[in-house]
C-alpha cells in the first residue's frame, strides 16, 4: 500500500524504506494504537431506545390515502429536436458571457455538483439564439426541449395567462426540459427583442454521458493496477473510479509541500517526480506509484515535497471523496474488506454462506500488536481466529502475511483438541482481526459441520439452484379464454385470461404499436422485453411470453390475485419492526437478485409491489426496469421514475447505478415506520420535490424511537449513492437492524406475513369461473376493441418497420 517504488530509484542511500514511507504517508493511522470494534457493536446497543413506536400513538394515526405521484420517464434521445420559438445565431462567448452563463449553472442544482471540466464542455455546446418583442418563446402545455439564458432584453413569466414574474439579463428559465421530457408548467414571452443562450436536453445528456463514461474507462483500467485498490470490492473501485480527477503538473512544477495540510492520496498516471526533504532529494517515483495515503485515514501534514521531473499527469483522490464512498471510518473499510477476502481465500470458511462470513467480518475484534508480541502459544489449543491486516504473523515453520488467517483449520470436531506445535507471533508491527471460536459458533447457529450442513438450505443456496423458466411456447393468444379488464395503462388495456385447456390465470398486457411508435418508445419496449426474459425470481412478477398482431404487440405474465401493497399498508396503518422487515427484507431479496443479473429496477414503490393471496409480497411491473451495460461504467443516464421514490443522482442527470434502487428502499422503509415519505410529504410538483430531495435533511418523527432502523434508514438514504450498498447485499442484511431476522425463512415463506387480503376484497374462482364458461376467447374481445376505437397502425412511419420482431 502507499508508496510503491520503481526497481532502479537508487536516490536513497541515508534513509530506511520505512522512514520514506512515513514520509509519504503510509504510517498506520494513530486511532488504531487502541483495540478497534467495528461499528456493529455500537449500534446494537443503540437498539434500547424503545423498539416499537406504535402503543403511543396507534390509535390516533391516520395514513394519508391518496396515490403517489405517477412515474415519468426522460427519453434516451440525445438528438433532441428543439420546438421552441427561437432563431439561431452564429455568436463566439465572450468572457462577459462566460461569466454570466457560469453565474447562473451555479445557481441552480441541476449543474452545481459538475466538475469544471464538464461546466466548459457544456458552455461549449451552448447555441446563441434570439426572438423579437411580444413573441412567445414557448407557451403553456408545450413540449419541453431547452434551457435559456437571457443574454440580454427583458422577458415575462406566464401561468395561466396571469404575468406572475419578469426575467431579465443573467436570469434563466426552462431548467427542468434538461432533466426530462415535460410540458412547460409556465410560457414565456418577451417584452423587449431578447438574445438568449441555449442548451438542449440532448447536447446536455450526451455532454454528461461521454464525459463520464470516458473518465470512468480510463481510472477503472488503471486503478486495477494500483496496489491501495487491490483490497477494495469491485463496487468500491467502480466508485472509485468516478470519483477520481485527473491533475496535470509542468516539469519543475510542485505538487505537494513538505508541511503542507494532507488531504489528497496521488497516484502517478505518467511522468517521473522527485521527492524532496528540505533540499535534498530522497527518492524517484513513476507511473502507478502513489503517495499522500495517510492523508485519506487522517488528518495529517507533508512529511516531504514532490516536484514534476517531467510533464506529469496524476490521478488525486480527495480525503472527502473517499469518505463519501466508503463512509468516515476509511481505514475500518479497508480492513473489513481484506477480511471478506481473507475469509473468501479460505478453501475451509469459504464453505460458509456470504451472510454467515458478514457476520463473522463485523463481529471480529481488530488490535494493533508490536513486534515480538506472541499471539498464540505452544503446546494451546488454537480456540480463535485470526485474519491478518497489516504486518506478519510467523511460527518456527510458517509465515502468514497481510490477507491471510490462521485458526479456520482447528474449526473441525475432529481438530479441536490438537495443541499448537510452536509458539506463533508478530515479526513486526502489524494489525490483526480476531474471533473467538465460541462467538463463531453462536453466529453460525451450531458447530462448523453443522453450519455447513444447513447451508443446503439456506437461502442463498436455493436461490443459485433456481430452475429455468418451464417452456411457454406452446400456449397460444387463441387459446387464452377472456375473464375481465383488470385495467388500462398509457399504451392498452390489461386483461384477466384463463387458458382453456390448462388450469392457469394469466395477466395479458396489450400495448399499441401506434402509440410506441409515435413517441419513439420501441426501444424501451423491446428492453422490457430482454428484462421480463431474464428474470425468474419467486418475488419479481413471473413472464411467460409474448405475442403481436398487426395493432399490438402483447406480454403475457402471472397474474397475481392479491391487493397492491399501498393499499395493504393503509389497512394495517403504521408498522411494526417485523412487519417492516418481511417486505423490506423481501425488497432486498429482489434487489439482490435483479442487480446480479445486471438489472436496475428503478420505480420502487408500494404501488408496483402486489401482496398475493397468500400474503406474499411480489415484486411487478418492470416496464422502467434496464440492464445496465458494463461498457458504460455500470450507469445509465435517463431520468426516470416516481419524484417522490426518487435517488437524488437520477435528478442531478450525472449517471446512476443499482444504489438508486436502494435509495427507493429506505424511502419506503421510512414510509411503512412514519407513515409518510421523508421528503415533500405534502407536495405534488416534482419539481418542488426535487429541491426538497437535494437540499433537505433527513429528519424523523419524535414518536419514532428505533436507533438501529434510524441507522439502516440513514444509510440507504444517504445522499451519497455508495454507501447505501455499504459493502455487499450481505452486508444490508447483516446489519443490526435484521439481527434477529430468519432470511432463510423468508425465503421459503415460513414467516407469518404481515396482512392477508380478505377473499372479499378479491377477484373470486366463481367469478371467474363463471366467465370461463361464457367461453369468450380474448382475441375477441381485443378485435372488438381495436374497432371501436379505430385504432391503426402504420409501421413505415417506425425507424425500423422490423422493430417488433421478436415478438
């Protein structure tokens, strides 16, 4: 770790390697001279503090009854066609200009988390453009493509034909048209001839993307290489990644003084420099060498100068940074992470459950030990574990160096009693993880081969062993007997059908091929497609295949008789603890398998979860749902989803991953123990939603009393996207919050579900028997419907006539 050197640096001839190292700040941080715990004995004992929030209140409380705001989706398009009202100029920004156009990015939150770099690739691409007096740049209800600046004139603000404010020089207007395909909530008309600079949502999503993208690909590629990365998750260095900001340095040029305040870790991307104390030059350092680590564990200052010997480029990472993706305890992290890796290098431990090796992970003790100190005895029994962190552990014939344990061989019933052969201990300084034997046992619910034995049932196991989809080929649209509407959607209708020769209900969705062609949505479609195709998961909605005719084409799901989990959570009212953790635990348990298939869901929310019959919770409509492509950094750019669920990194346009998912958790969490959402409860306008999501601080009702659910809120609430996910899904389910939690058990439905769904309130056999009779097939009834509404469709006006074709 820290300050890797090259093979021919032969400066040094005074000073120790190790005397460089602290020099460049590689010394173990002080807060470790004292025993460590990590975090989760800590929030165990804040679990004291009144578990159930419901006796004082219960009889008093209410849950607000109305429907959360309909989901939205900002088009993939980056070649946007502008309707505003405006003519084009040819104009060079002048430095006034420049001034101005970043005065107003600033303002706003849809720019001010921007790198420079990106702020002057946008104002590049801005388009001068100017409109006479009393003309409407765009009115009302219209389409939304742009955002303005006023370079110079005066123009009015206009809703509901009433001036409401008067917008001048440096003001803008049209913001939100950047974050997603909207109609105008306002007009604008100019007052004097008016000069504008504009950007439109396409140059600004395509700005975004190709720069984030192309950063991501080049640190991703190089930090592989580095050694401080290499006990990091995958995850973690995907952050990382992102996070990082290339610096370039002239030769002779100073990137760090001796005595300087430490707060950035470099790594060396190109070049050579220099190390200097006071005058002389102690050391030579080239590509994927680094230095400043210290300075990411702990305040600190320069132990020595590092000067440009050539044109330099480095790679800086930011102590803030770092902590906002790994959380404030950055050195914690890193040691818990070689545990994990330790633990999964073992051919004896890795035998454990990924849940089972998380617990051990946070329940181990972490010391600093000296040189000398003897950590196991001659002729003793071996009764723990240890995991080395830093340093080395030696015997009279074994070494074990950082990353590796000691102990997981004395596991076994059968090795438990045998006496250590020579004493082992510390050759140098180092830091160990440890756990007792008997505190092992008790997380893994028995001795070692009985753990081992039970993880045939557990449900990570049995969700690996899931079997593939049954084959649907056979069953035919001819042959699906029409029940009842269940309801439409933006696109067509969705029908109850029973197949007449199989005892089966279906769900069909039809969706018109006029209206995805019209709004340019055949892409989205055939994603939804790819998604329902991939997923066969006991909790996620179950696809069974799909059909077209020359109107529509058609997807064919399970149909679930049960009642949308919104409502379910306003006839129970406020939740308790084990009522909240069956669906948020069951939340979890789809996250986590739709996110290692790739997917991100990214329209969580109780309207689109169904409580079945049974009273298990189902996971449905996957029409947002996308497979995220690694060649793009593991992100996707479109804005998208329910305002009041949504992550703040979708609103910012930057690029997301899987952690927005869990964002919508922790919402939802809140939502079921509060009983209502933690941000702009009261408010429908999204855009006020937003500023409320990106400028609020998370805060609490005073009856709610539960710490550790307060702590698993915080984290998947966090503004920053890494640190929901913590480390692992494992990890999530772990946490203090699920101590006492049987997430085998859930899995295998044998925990009581919170509500059962009156039969009452439900679609009943006699009704729907009583339809199968009648014998109406649903192609009918669809025929009947396309006429009466005289639906056509011409598919030369699609990009692709072909577009459908795997239907």
């Amino acid at each position: 770790m820290g300050c890797g050197t090259s093979a021919n640096n032969e400066t040094v001839d005074t000073d120790s390697r190790k005397d460089i190292d602290d020099l460049m700040g590689k010394k173990i941080p002080k807060f470790l001279i004292q025993p460590q715990y990590t975090t989760q004995g800590v929030q165990q004992s804040e679990m004291s503090d009144g578990e159930d929030q419901k006796n004082d209140i219960q009889g008093d409380y209410h849950r607000q009854g109305k429907k959360a705001q309909k989901k939205f989706k900002g088009g993939d398009e980056q070649n946007v066609q502008i309707v505003e009202n405006i003519i084009k100029l040819d104009k060079t920004i002048q430095k006034s200009d420049r001034q101005m156009i970043e005065k107003s990015f600033k303002s706003h939150f849809v720019f001010f988390n921007l790198t420079q770099q990106a702020i002057d690739y946008l104002i590049k691409n801005l388009v001068f453009c100017t409109q006479k007096r009393d003309q409407f740049i765009f009115q009302q209800g219209d389409q939304a493509t742009s955002y303005f600046i006023v370079q110079k004139g005066q123009a009015e603000v206009i809703i509901n034909q009433k001036q409401v404010k008067v917008i001048s020089e440096g003001e803008y207007f049209g913001e939100i048209a950047l974050l997603y395909n909207a109609t105008r909530s306002a007009s604008i008309k100019t007052i004097t001839d008016c000069n504008f600079w504009m950007l439109d949502r396409g140059t600004f999503r395509k700005a975004i993307e190709d720069m984030m993208i192309k950063e991501y690909d080049d640190n991703r590629k190089f930090i592989n290489e580095v050694t401080f990365f290499s006990f990091m998750t995958p995850e973690q260095r995907d952050s990382i990644a992102h996070a990082l900001i290339t610096t370039k340095f002239e030769p002779g040029e100073t990137i760090v003084n001796e005595g300087d305040q430490a707060d950035s870790y470099y790594v060396i991307k190109s070049g050579t420099v220099g190390v200097f104390k006071g005058k002389k030059q102690i050391n030579t350092m080239g590509p994927k060498d680094s230095f400043g680590e210290q300075a990411l564990y702990e305040k600190s200052t320069r132990g020595a100068s590092v000067r440009a010997e050539t044109e330099v480029k480095c790679l800086a990472l930011g102590r803030d940074n770092l902590t906002k993706i790994l959380g404030d305890k950055v050195q914690l992290i890193i040691f818990n992470n070689i545990m994990r890796w330790s633990l999964e290098k073992s051919n004896i431990l890795n035998q454990l459950t990924k849940l089972q090796q998380e617990k051990i992970t946070l329940k181990a003790k972490i010391q600093n030990y000296k040189k000398g100190q003897v950590i196991f005895q001659k002729d003793t029994k071996c009764e723990q574990l240890v995991i080395v962190l830093e340093g080395t552990l030696q015997s009279d014939d074994d070494k074990i160096g950082k990353g590796n344990c000691f102990g997981d061989q004395y596991l076994s019933s059968n090795k438990k009693n045998d006496l250590l052969s020579s004493d082992y201990l510390m050759v140098t300084d180092g830091v160990l993880a440890s756990i007792s034997f008997t505190q092992m046992f008790k997380i893994l619910g028995g001795d070692f081969e009985t753990a081992i034995q039970k993880k045939f049932e557990s449900h990570e196991v049995k969700i690996k062993n899931i079997a593939n989809r049954a084959d649907a080929s056979h069953i035919r649209v001819e042959d699906l007997v029409f029940i009842k509407k269940l309801g439409s959607g933006q696109f067509g209708w969705v029908y109850l059908v029973k197949h007449k020769d199989i005892d089966s209900c279906y769900a069909l969705k039809s969706v018109s091929k006029a209206s995805i062609v019209e709004q340019s949505l055949e892409r989205h479609v055939l994603q939804e497609k790819m998604v329902l195709e991939l997923c066969n998961f006991p909790f996620v909605m179950q696809f069974v295949r799909t059909f077209k005719d020359e109107i529509s084409v058609y997807f064919l799901v399970q149909y679930i008789r049960g009642m949308e989990l919104f409502d379910v959570i306003r006839e129970i009212g406020l939740l308790n603890k084990e009522q909240t953790q069956f669906y948020v635990g069951t939340m979890i348990l789809c996250l986590e398998y739709l996110h290692s298939n790739g997917i991100v869901y990214r329209d969580l929310k109780p309207e689109n979860i169904m409580v079945n019959s049974d009273g298990i919770m189902i996971l449905i409509d996957l029409g947002t749902a996308k497979q995220i492509s690694k060649a793009k950094g593991q992100r996707t750019y479109t804005i998208i989803g329910t305002p009041h669920y949504m992550a703040p990194e979708i609103i910012l346009g930057k690029g997301y991953s899987y952690h927005v998912d869990l964002w919508s958790v922790g919402i939802c969490c809140y939502e079921f123990l509060c009983g209502g959402v933690p941000y702009a409860e009261d408010i429908e306008d999204p855009y006020e939603i937003y500023e409320e999501i990106m400028n609020n601080q998370l805060k609490f009702p005073h009856f709610f009393r539960d710490r550790s659910a307060k702590r698993y809120i915080e984290q998947l609430l966090s503004k920053q996207p890494e640190a929901r996910l913590g480390t692992s899904y494992a990890g999530l389910k772990a946490h203090a919050w699920f101590d006492d939690f049987d997430w085998d058990k859930l899995f295998s439905h044998q925990l009581q579900p919170p509500y059962i769904p009156p039969k009452e309130r439900l679609i009943g056999d006699f009704e729907i028997d009583k339809k199968f009779q009648q014998g109406k097939l649903v192609v009918q009834e669809i025929k009947a419907e396309q006429q009466q509404q005289k639906i056509k469709y011409r598919k030369e006006l699609a990009k692709d006539p072909n577009w459908d074709k795997s239907f």
